[in-house]
C-alpha cells in the first residue's frame, strides 16, 4: 500500500458518510426491495420472470460467482446492483412456496426498523450506550411476560437467536439449581444434567456440551405417538440420570418441537418439576407465541409457571432474525446467571445486579443491537391482533395441509400437527425402508432444483422412523392452492425419470 | 379478544406486507435518517437545536416516555414519527463528541445492507438458508484471515458479536488442547484454566465460567507500567496455576485491551505458547484492524501465529453491531468446537464437518443474520484502503489527544496510547485518592448532563491505580478541535459550583 495522504484520506471517509449520498442510495435501495417485494410475493422476479424460491446454483459454484479480492480503491458502483445480485443469489422467504426452516417472512416495517438501529448502532450494554432501545426492550418483555400468563416478578433479556437463549436460560437454571454456586466454583467434581425428549432443539444438548456437562448431559425423556414427551416417563428418567450418578438440575420442554411442532403437556411437566424441585425451561422458540391466540392458547397451558421461557419473535412473530427473548418468571434469576465485573462499563457493584438498565449484565452479549426496535414499533403501529391473527391462522393452515395429506392416498402424514410444521411423505407402492427415505431425498432434491418451492426434510424417531418431508407454513402469502401445487410438484418429482449417475 | 374474521384479518396481514406502503414508508423513513446523519454529523438536530450526545433522562423517566399497553388494532400512525422520537431518546454516535465505548459510528452504507439483510432474512444456518450470505462470509473472512497473515489452511465464522466470538475461540481450545474429548466427555474431572492478563475484557472469564470453570479460571498474567501483559511473567502465572492443580490449556492475550487500549506484545507471548503447546488466543475486538495499515501493523506483530483471533468489525471497521469474527489460523478447529447433530439441518454426517457452506455447524448460532452482508458490500463498493486509512488517522488522532493531555498542567495521561483509546484524568491540585476518583466521576456526570460529549470511565490497576476518563476516538468526524472543546468542557465542570444535594 502506497503512503497516504492524511487529508485525502479523510476527504475520502467523509464522502463515505455524506448524508445526501445516503439519501439517494437509500432511495434507490428502498425501490429495489419494494420491487422486489412485490414480485417475489406473487413468485416472480420484478420483470415477470418465475422466481426460484432457492437459487439452484451449488455451493462452489456460487462461490465463484462472488469474488473474494476486493479493490484498494473506491469502485464508484452503486450498491443497489449489488444488492440486485444479493437478491437473486438468495432465498425467498416472501416467495409463497417458501415453507422451509422456521424463519420467518419479516415484516417489511421491521426491516425499515433494522436500517434505523444500524444507523443509529446503539449498542445497548448499558443504558448510557441506548437509551430509547432499553426501556423499549423493557416494555417488549413485559408485554411478552404478560401473554404468557407470568406476574409482576417477571422480566427477561432480548439476545441474538434461540440458540443464544437456551444457553443463557440453562446458565441461570444451573445457577438456581445446581446446589452450589456453579458460577464462581465451577462444576468440576459433580456431572450435572437435564431432562429432555430427543425432540429437543440441537441448541440444548450443544449449550450443555458448551457447559462442559458433556454429550451424556441429557437424560431423555420418552416420547408418545406424536412425538410430545410423556409426562408420565419423567420419574422414571429421573431416576435413571441418578442411578447413574448425574445431578439433574432441569427439565427442557419444547413449545413445539423443532421436527414436527410437537407442544409437550406442560402442565403436568411443571407438577413434575414442582415435585421435584426442577427448573422448567421452556424452549418456545417457534411455539410461545401460541399464547397469543385464543385459538391455540391450550397448547401452552401451564406455560405460566415455567423457570424460564425462550421465545423467537424471528419465528412466528414475523420479525427479521435475530429477536429471541429469554423470559423469566423471576426477573431477577437473569442477574443471577451472569455475575461479572466491568469497571469500565458499570460503575456499580452488586446493587448494579438490580438495575433492569443495564442489559450486559443480563445477556451473553456485552454490545448487542437495538433488538427491541422492531418488535416495538411493529406492536406500537400495527396492534398486538395482527400477530394473534397470523399465529391462529398459520396453525389452522397447518390443520387443513395436514387433512389435504391425509386425503391423498399417494401421500403419508408423520403425525397430526400441532401448529404450522407438517411432516409427511409420499408413499409410492412396493416402496418401503431405507429406498422409502431414498424416495423422499430424491423428491425434495428435485423440488429444489427446479426452484419451484423450498422445503426440508427431517429424520424422525421411532415409532415413525424414517426420512419425512417437512414443511413450515410460516409465509402469511402462502395458501392452501399453494400448497396443493407442492403436492402436484412433488408427484410430478416421483414420476419424472431417473436422472442418469452423474 | 373478539372472535376474529379469518378474511378480515388475512387481508390486515396482507397490508401489512404491501409493498406499495413500504416503498412509501421507505423512502420517510430514508428522508428522515438522512437529515438526523447530516445534522449530527454538525452536532445539531435537523431544525438546528444543539443535539445532546446522550439524551440527559434517567433509565425510570425514559420508560415513562414509551407506552408498554400496545393497542389491539393499527393505530394508523406513521414510523417515521415513531423513529423520529427513538432518534431523540438515543446515544448519537454519528455526534463529533461521541468519544465514549468501543462502538463505531456506522457507515451509512453499511446500515442500508442492514436493511436488504433484515428483509431478506436469509438465516444461514445452512447453505440453503443464505447462499449469498453465506458465500459472501467466506470471501470477507478469507480476505481478514489474509491481513492477520494468516495462510490458507484459516477459515472462521462471523458470530454475534466479540462475547460470542471469545467464547467460540475458547471453546476450540479446549477441544483442542485439554488433552481429551471435552466435547463429548465433559470437563467434570479436571480443573482447567487459561492465562491471561487482568487487562482482558470481562467476556473472557464470562465465558470460561459459562463453561463451568469457576471465576478461578483465569490465571492472572501480571502488567507491565503500560498495562501491557508482561510476556516474561508467563513461566511464572503457568507454574502458579499447576500448581493449584489447574489443567492450564491457553493463553489469551489482547490487541487492544478494552480499559486502555494496550497491545500485548504477540510474538513473544505466541513464542512461549508454541513451546508449552498451549493455545494462543488474541482478543482483537477493537485492534486486530492495527493490521490493515502499515503505520499500524506493528502493534500486532505475531498475531500470524495465534490459533485464534476475535476481531470485531463494529470497531474499528466502521459496521452497525454485530459482526465479529472469529478467526481460526487452523481452519478444521472451526468445526471442532461445535460437534452436533440436526438431522432437520444437516443430512450429512462427520462429513458435513468439511463443508465449510453449512455454517451453523461452527457458530453459537443456528439462524443468524445475513452478517457479511455489509462488510462484504462496503469493502467491495469502497475499497479496503477507506479502512486502513481509517484504523491509521484514529490511532494517530490517539496519539495526538494524548499529546495534547500531557501539554494540559492540570490533567494527566494515564498511559501513553497504543491507538485510539486514551485514558487521562483532570487533576485539580491537592486533590488525591478517593477525592480525585470522585472528581473524575463528578466530571464525567456533569458533562454528560449538559449533553456536550459522552465519554466514560475506567477504574485501572495498579500502578495508575484509581477511576480515569476514558475515551474511544473511533468517529472519524472526531477532530483535534473537538478534542480540545472537550478538555475545555471538563475544565468548566470543575469549575462549576457543587450541586445542591439532592
């Protein structure tokens, strides 16, 4: 690199911030995704073309078209062409046919939200450093705590995704429950664990092994037909965890599960947990927000005396990734499973422990972003029924697929739903077992090649073992003509030939 | 709740997602965040009111300001009128006077990626949740693994942030060097620890004791009279931590420290790992960017050599939090950490350890946000030499403030800077002790009061044992002048009367 020149260098990060140029590059990045928008929920491309909802383009191939040997220089190309190329090198989470993974089609208002917390960059350790974004979380949570059914005792953190909050959630479970102070002495010398279904998200077995509890941290819980855990086997894996020498300090339930939506019966989990002096956590990731609706209220009874409660609002609250909150029936237990001095930061000691303004005591983050701004302004502007709405009418459209499944006698329905997550599988004659599983890899992998829609498939347990299809019906474009045309294209996938071995 | 409608509220949801009213929205909003940046750039609100740094409202009166009861339906109210308050009630980091914690003041162009990364929402856990994404990753961390020195066996992950990316690298050295499976088997039977400095941020005994290793984990390694780690008090601080019967597995060392910004000299620290086999760990948050520029590059001379480094680019390379990287020189560690199975995610197997496209198999995170995004964009549409010149005139601004300081009879530097952190105190005579930490807290208080600056404090160790102000020169809008106004502001609040007592 050349010697610079002190004062073209700063002429050049001047013009990096000038405002007017922001001004027109914003207005030219908001048309492009207004476009965009536009076309992609109707499935096509802005100038009418069909909008794969995957872009077939492999993982090596679409690295070389993306170059890595970025210029010295300014290139005086405008970013809406490159956020052009973005866009058609994506996934189309508005596109109707999108019913993969849970995250969501956001809101275009929160997206709006994101660009204003990126400029303004408040990063929210403490209060000093986000003002506005702190009580707006405040506010947000209590909101939050309050659909669950929780009281006044409550109070929570926004952190960077459900993974993120299971950890922070069985950080302050061991903290309460472990029986000593885990926090400052360590846990050598004693093997802790947690009772949870196989059911439960990758995330709690993987924040365990972050603990250093190890793979054998999970003491499972058997699972009945649907795949929910049966309340009734929890004695019985307690006592297996004990005989084997572990020290079991909570029981992780799932509001749903993450392969089939499955809610446990939490009720009976929480008596259970009462009993035995368990912390109840609940990963509620994509289901909490069943509290919402009338509806689909009876899936999380009992919800109200969970320990602790994750819940994405990237989920089924229609918010951009990430916004995952971590609530707790007792506020303060999320002082609690983070002690730690930062002069730097909080002028205070033990009494900075209770004040709910300075979220890094809180959080795995220190700096994090305005997390709450969009949640807040979406609840402030549109109303919280617009989110009751869409929770009721996605689980209900998750109803009807799974009785247009049951209705087709080509196709095979893994278990009846809860929510809006539908395994099933197509069910060719004479085809059974591992080619089965084979089938249904071969349909999906030919779905996604054609662009048509993008769905996933998933590996299910016993009783129903096997590979099954598996679709979120998370999109609120998507409809149930939609979804008649994923079973069309996915019969089309099994008739077409055998593609020849490559 | 009434009983809903299910056209009347799918065609509500509708609205909601319109792309017409986001255009519309859009561009108000863009308009709006234009004015704010070119006024605050100035220190002045758009209609030219003098723009408090930091709003003066105490945490209890802001949460008065903003509703929690929000309204069951659409209030019809506009975003941008929403934001506009949000604008007044945060940190204005685009402020000149903006001097305080390590978050930058953002590139605009980065915020507008924000907003195509929010409404596309791709949650690249795996390649087929972000293509682009996640290509884009590879290339931007490729190109920083390349500037650390690093050779072609690196790779890393972008992570939520400089406490996600400390407890990812430590998690790495663990596996790789507590001399067994501490993945699997857990860490039960052993005490493990690390080195480090006093100096290091809070987040790394934050994550050993996430990890269950107790807050006797961190071994500490003395300073040297610059708050440097003193690289000869290595053999010492591991004999120390044998022999209390700790497993010691890594060191971490800092570019920068976060209370001084001091670099901890790498190539010798790296010598000492390399012949007691132990992992060296950098936390570069704010300072792995030292080598983008060669006025700079010294400061992390053997940064080439650690196993892990965390380098932040909300720092000090000018993006909106969060985006941080965390940097492995043996890129196969990456994978190493994080060993789970999804079979919702990952059909593969110990195979999908290798595909360096499914990046949820080496991050914290499952979903994350489309994090390359801005930096790939801003590297690509602005050249790498805007941040290098960057890193090198706020360092050298560092220097400057300092010199300025030391040339004051009546403040004092506490430690000549290596960049662009600065700690100094006023000194007023007969004045020492727990009177002269007052003062500085007095100070502090009162200029943030009048709203003219935000800059914070430290309390530092022996031998400048005692509360300091510290500042974070990391707005490139921040001048010599500016500096000076801010020495004339803390001269006038020493000179102010005492407040009334409240």
């Amino acid at each position: 690199m050349s010697p610079r020149d002190p004062h073209d260098a700063g002429d050049a990060i001047a013009r990096a911030f000038d405002a007017e140029a922001f001004r027109r590059e914003g207005r030219r990045v908001v048309d492009l995704l207004a476009d965009h928008l536009a076309a992609a929920q109707a499935g096509r491309t802005p100038s009418g073309a069909a909008l794969p909802v995957l872009p077939p383009i492999p993982p090596e191939a679409m690295l070389a078209r993306w170059r890595g040997d970025f210029p010295e220089g300014p290139t005086g190309g405008g970013l809406d062409a490159l956020l052009a190329r973005v866009i058609a090198d994506s996934t189309q989470l508005h596109h109707p046919h999108f019913v993969g993974h849970q995250v969501t089609a956001p809101l275009p208002l929160a997206a709006l939200c994101e660009l204003a917390a990126a400029l303004l960059n408040n990063g929210m350790a403490i209060y000093e450093m986000g003002p506005a974004a702190t009580v707006m979380e405040r506010r947000v949570l209590g909101w939050m705590a309050a659909q669950l059914g929780f009281g006044d005792g409550a109070a929570g953190v926004l952190t960077s995704g459900g993974s993120a909050g299971n950890l922070t959630a069985l950080l302050a479970a061991r903290q309460a429950r472990a029986g000593f102070d885990a926090w400052s002495d360590g846990t050598a010398g004693v093997r802790l664990a947690v009772l949870a279904p196989a059911s439960s998200h990758y995330s709690v077995a993987r924040s365990l092994q972050v603990m250093g509890l190890g793979a054998g941290a999970v003491e499972p819980v058997p699972l009945d037909g649907r795949l929910r855990l049966r309340a009734e086997a929890l004695p019985g894996a307690l006592a297996r965890a004990r005989d084997a020498g572990k020290r079991v300090f909570a029981v992780v339930a799932n509001a749903g599960s993450t392969a089939t939506g499955s809610f446990d019966p939490l009720d009976a989990i929480a008596a259970f947990c009462a009993r035995e002096g368990l912390w109840l956590h609940v990963d509620g990731a994509h289901g909490a927000a069943a509290a919402l609706a009338p509806e689909t209220r009876a899936l999380v009874a009992g919800i109200e005396h969970a320990d602790s409660v994750v819940w994405d609002a990237h989920k089924m609250m229609l918010m951009p990734a990430l916004v995952s909150a971590v609530l707790f029936r007792e506020g303060r237990r999320s002082a609690e499973a983070f002690a730690q001095e930062a002069s730097y930061l909080f002028q205070g000691d033990a009494a900075a422990r209770d004040e709910w303004w300075n979220v890094g005591l809180r959080t795995l983050e220190c700096t994090k972003r305005m997390l709450s701004l969009n949640l807040y302004a979406s609840l402030s502007l549109l109303g919280t029924r617009l989110f009751a709405d869409y929770v009721a009418r996605s689980f209900a459209l998750g109803a009807r697929f799974a009785a247009m499944v049951e209705a087709s006698p080509d196709f095979e329905l893994a278990v009846a739903p809860d929510c809006n997550i539908v395994c099933f599988r197509h069910r060719p004659r004479d085809c059974a077992g591992a080619a089965l599983d084979a089938h249904q890899e071969r349909l999906r992998a030919r779905v996604l090649e054609s662009g048509a829609f993008y769905l996933v498939q998933t590996r299910l347990p016993a009783p129903l073992a096997g590979v099954w299809l598996r679709t979120t019906l998370i999109n609120p474009a998507t409809s149930e003509a939609d979804l008649e045309a994923l079973l069309c294209a996915l019969r089309d996938a099994a008739r077409a030939p055998a593609s020849p071995a490559p």
